[in-house]
C-alpha cells in the first residue's frame, strides 16, 4: 500500500492532508503510529466524519520515506 505514496498523487503533511480532506479529495490517509497524538488524532477523527480510510504505519520516517522525502512525516494522503 505504501508503494501508491511514491508513485500516485499525494499530500504530505498535516496542513496539506487537511485541506485535500476538506477539499474532498483524500481518497485514503496515512498515519504514522509513534506521531505525537495531538497531530494525528484531530485528522484521524476527520477521516471517521468523512468515511475516509485509515492506514497506520508504525514509523514517521517509514511514512516519510515511503512518500519519497527525506524526512519523517505524522500523516499522508493518497489523492483521488
């Protein structure tokens, strides 16, 4: 699933994530489970609003990575 991230339309970031979700255009988020929770919950409650489905990944740098930067990312989306 990860291999979509570096290859298909998306959105790093928590403002990014954001706005593609109120924009209607997240088709599926990422999260990355050692992210501090007050990043990731306010998101992960958006997507439960939203019927938008949730992956966790164990590592912000797997996340970051797996989004081809080179640094470590709380959330992604996959765009539609």
């Amino acid at each position: 699933m990860l291999s979509k991230l570096k290859s298909g339309p998306r959105v790093v970031g928590v403002k990014q994530t954001r706005r593609a979700l109120g924009d209607g255009k997240a088709a599926q988020v990422f999260l990355a489970e050692d992210a501090d929770p007050r990043i990731t919950q306010p998101v992960e409650a958006i997507c439960a609003q939203q019927g938008v489905p949730v992956t966790r990944v164990p590592h912000m740098k797997e996340l970051g990575s797996a989004c081809g930067i080179s640094v470590g990312s709380a959330v992604a989306a996959l765009l539609i």
